[in-house]
C-alpha cells in the first residue's frame, strides 16, 4: 500500500465551485462547520478520513524534498478526497517523514490531533513556552485532549495543566499524558478549581468537547483577560450572564481544515509534523493510540461506533495489516 | 470646583462584599457586564458618572507625582462612586495631568472613550503599529468609535479603516475622525465591503453597538484567523452558520471595567491618559467633544436622552461652567 505525494501545490486555486444539490429542506443544510462547504467540497463521492501515513509511490516534478519510497505521515485537507482509501493523492506541503519509532498505524493516529492541538495552544492561545500560567483542558483523555496536554506540560512547559476527566481509567490516562490536576466534569468544576488553591492562575481554557457547556465555568475559573480556545461546533453559546465580559475575556475557534480550506499558510502543517517527528523520537510527546482494528468496513464501523458512545480513550487506528509493520495506515 | 486624587491606591482590597438586595425578580437581576455586581459596588446611593476632568485638592501622603492645584482628567472605576458630584475620590493611578490644549469639558469627553478604544485596539486585538491589514469599524461617529478610527488610522498607522455611518452627517464626521472608507450600516456592508475591491484584507472588526447584529457579517468579511472584538453586552450571540469556526476567528470582550472591577494593572489608564495627553497636544488626536450641556439635573436628562435616542455624534459634555473655562466636567 502507498500514499502519493502530490505534483500540485496547494489546490486552493484549482478549485471550481461545484453545483452540489442543497437538501431541500434548508434547515437540514448542514453548516455545521463550514458554511459554504457544498461550494468547495469534492464532486461526489467524497471519500471519507483524514489522518494517514504511508509510503511515497511518485511524486509530482515540483516536489523537491521527497521521494518515492519515502514513508510519511499527513492529515488531509477537508476539500480534497479522503484517507479512508487504498491510494490517496495529497499536498506534498502538508506531509512529514514518518517518526522512525513509529508503526504506520501509529504514525497514522497523530497528526489530525496534534496538529489541532499544537494550533490551539501555540497559534491561537498564544502560549508562550515557560510561560508561569495555568491551563484547563476539557476531555484531557480525549484525541485531541491527550495530545494537548502533553504540549502544554512537556513542549511549552506550563507549571499548571489541569484536565477533565471523569471514571478511574480517563483519569489514569491523562495523568500519563501530562496531567498536573485531574477534576471530575460530572461534578462542579468551578469549585473543584477553586479546591486545588493554585498559585499560578488559570490564563487559558481548551475546550475539547461540549462547548456549551463549558464556556460558563471557563469564564469563572480564568483570570481577567484570559483565553478560550473551542474546537468543537455548538448552536447556543452563552456569553450573557457569565465573566466572558466583565473579565473581557477573548475567545477563539480552533479548526484544522482553516488553511487547506481557504488556501492559506499551506506549508505549515508538514512544519509541525516535521517538529512532531522529532518530539516523538526523543520521547518527549508520546503516540496515543488506544485501539487498532482493521482497514475494513468493519473496523470502520467499529471505529465510528467507539467515538459514537462517548466513552473513547486516546485514538483508534485502522491499518491494512493489523501489526501495522508496512503498509497504510488511518484513524 | 475640585477634584480629588486619593490616598488609597487600588481599593480592591478594601472593598467588601456589602449585602444589597437583589430584586426580588430572578429575571430582573442585572447581570448586563458584571455578574457579581452587587457584590461590590458601593453602599448606597451610588453616584453615577465615569470620565471627570478637575482640579486636585488635596492627595494622600503616597501620592508622589501628583500635588493640589493640578489639573487632570481620568475615567472611574465601576466599583467607586462616580463622578455626577461636585468631589470626587479617585485612584491616582488611574489620573493623568490634562492635555494644555483642552478646556476641562473637552477633556472630560476622552477618557472612557479612548481608553476604551485604545484597551480594544491594542491591547486585545493587538494591532501592530504600521500593520498591512484594514479594520472594520462599527459605528465611526460614535462616542468609541470616533475614537478608534483616529488610533487606527493615526496612532497605529493602518492603511485601511472601514467605518460604518448612515447618515450624511455622520459619514463625514467619520472621515474627519479617520475613516478611509465609509460603508452603510442600513444596507448589505459585506456587498459593499466586496465592493470596495481592498487590497489589504481586513484582519480586524471592533464592534460598538449591536454586537448580535454584526457578528455574522463580521465573520464575512474578516480573512482567516482575523478577531473581533466588543464593547457592547448581549443576549444573542450568533456563532453557528458563519464562518466563525471555519475560519477560525477570535472574538473578544473589552470592558474598560475590567482593571479596576479586579484590582489589576492599576497603574495602566493613568499611563494611557499621559500617553493620549501627548497625542492631543501634537494634534494627532482630536478632541470629540459635540455637544455641551450644564452640569445638572437638565444638562444629565438632555444628555442621557440624547444618548438613548441612539443618533449621538462623538461626546456630550457636561461643565459646571458652560464655557468649560474652569472647573469640573463630565460627559
């Protein structure tokens, strides 16, 4: 199985509005993320998936840096057809070389993450490495929450990362990702915060899950002039009756398909994976794949049915071949 | 008439939780900005009244760069009383000696107006002085607004500020005030922003009426990873359906509150009011003064009336003396 590193740069400009046809129903137009999505999307079918990692089978005459054969991880780009594939053309700008003490199917689990993650707290938060300020991480053992924590605690070395998390197991595992202070979201995580009598003050909230139900205690729990950063879509958003003014606290959406989507700052994310490899192989950011199946109908069934329940650890990972030693590889 | 520079320096720690009844009604408890208000505002009767331009009386023994008989002008705390009286106790810190060139009513008109303005530009959208990017600002002629065009265009030098004013007498107040393009806020201002074929993107919207009105055109127009910042509170708050998410934008509060409601950065309005004295005596800033009104029972009905009628231009000032020679103003 090989992935293809692309000939085109970028794609942005490629793009032609497509007449897709709109639900009639216009309450059921899904605008969920990205209003003008039908416009910029694929002709049909869309497939599916976006992490993936796998090996170089030809690349385009204006790829300098790499070369069939070569094996690599990427995360996709929401206009371009997916890696739930057996051969998927992609932005030769947006890959990486594979850590080399990761299997495929490890590899594969990253990247959609922690580049999210990295975006969230080095791009948007503006965290500055060293920085003496607190963190709160909504889902901490969540994808996306187990990479963060991980950046913040072990990449921008803050002194406070408290996460969320909620049965023995969850906390367990954030603790390993980087957790300093794990508080129970079934419970008041306002006055859990408060328990803890924390030196450093909380300057910046992650909201990984449910965002409306967070901002509230977010508000409550940040210093004056603190930050949110959500990743995650909602339609209420309260504001009125919460700290979010009285504090001017700012907020910010964090979502990875931004630049593929309007073709802006296109090498960037093969930067941060590049930075990725070498984290992963001094040790000092851990791969948090939880589960594997395989590259099947079933497993994506299985996969899809895991993140449904709400209950998922870390990631799952899909692969051609279960041990994941060669191959493609997505989660 | 005098004004005083007092000898507590903060006040946060002296304030106490006093016990005011809410209204009996939950819904009519006033959470507008600050949920916890009645917590620490002063005993009653509260006098109203932010800005307040006078003369010193007298000062407390810590008070070292301020003597009776200066003349200076400053905006309040939310949690003091105000400045509708013939004395005032202010924090130190937060008074600036008044610019040579304004009478007191003129420089009474500034303060809360550009303090807020500056608090909005620089320090929560963090515009870079000499930035290629435009801003979009709603309301040009208001009170704030006004304001914010002339640090946008004068102060930190961008090339492009967008304004927003309906009438024709508003529209070239605007200009004077900074403007370099004006757009209608009673038609399409995404059409007419499209229209105007910028060659710098707008990377900046600052919102001063209406904010559940201008959030989705603001998402409109803004490029990816652009902010949005408010002043103005509101119960409606539309995020779903824009492009908010997709394009990952910011959005934040500015509360000029904020500072002296928490106790921090004590010394920063008194700093922004020397540097905004400088400004207005070298005439990059001017003053907005529109309107001047007696300070008394007629003068504050004609104003608060004028206000509410929601067509003010720049500032209503209100002086002890009409002619604003000397003594005491409020606006």
């Amino acid at each position: 199985m090989k992935a293809i590193a692309c000939t085109e740069r970028g794609g942005i400009e490629t793009l032609k509005p497509v007449t897709v046809p709109k639900p009639s129903d216009p309450e059921g137009y899904d605008v969920l993320d990205y209003p003008d999505y039908y416009t910029r999307c694929p002709d049909p079918p869309h497939v599916l998936g976006f992490d993936g990692a796998g090996t170089i089978l030809s690349t385009g005459p204006s790829v300098k840096d790499l070369k069939p054969g070569d094996d690599i991880f990427y995360s996709g780009s929401p206009i371009r057809q997916g890696s739930n594939a057996q051969y998927q053309l992609v932005d030769s700008r947006s890959v990486a070389l594979k850590p080399n003490n990761l299997e495929f199917v490890q590899a594969a689990a990253m990247p959609l993450t922690y580049i999210t993650a990295y975006e969230a707290l080095v791009e948007r938060l503006a965290i500055t490495k060293g920085e003496d300020a607190g963190i709160l991480i909504v889902n901490g053992a969540g994808g996306v929450g187990s990479v963060a924590s991980q950046i913040a605690r072990w990449v921008l070395e803050l002194p406070v990362v408290v996460t969320t998390a909620s049965r023995e197991e969850t906390q367990s595992f954030t603790k390993q990702m980087g957790a300093t202070h794990v508080v129970n979201h079934r419970e008041d995580i306002v006055q859990q915060i408060k328990d803890l009598n924390l030196k450093t003050p909380i300057r910046y909230v992650f909201i990984t899950s449910r965002t409306e139900q967070y901002l509230g205690p977010a508000a409550a729990v940040l210093e004056p002039f603190g930050k949110i950063c959500s990743i995650v879509q909602t339609q209420e958003f309260p504001q009125y009756g919460t700290e979010m003014m009285a504090k001017s606290l700012a907020f910010m959406w964090c979502l990875l398909g931004t630049k593929p989507y309007y073709g802006v700052q296109l090498e960037s994310h093969g930067e941060i994976l590049r930075e990725l490899k070498g984290f992963v192989e001094e040790g000092k950011v851990k791969c948090h794949l939880k589960q594997r199946l395989g590259l099947n109908y079933e497993g994506l069934r299985k996969a899809h049915e895991g993140l449904e329940s709400g209950k998922g650890i870390g990631k799952v990972g899909l692969s051609v071949d279960l041990v994941g030693e060669r191959g493609k590889a997505f989660t």
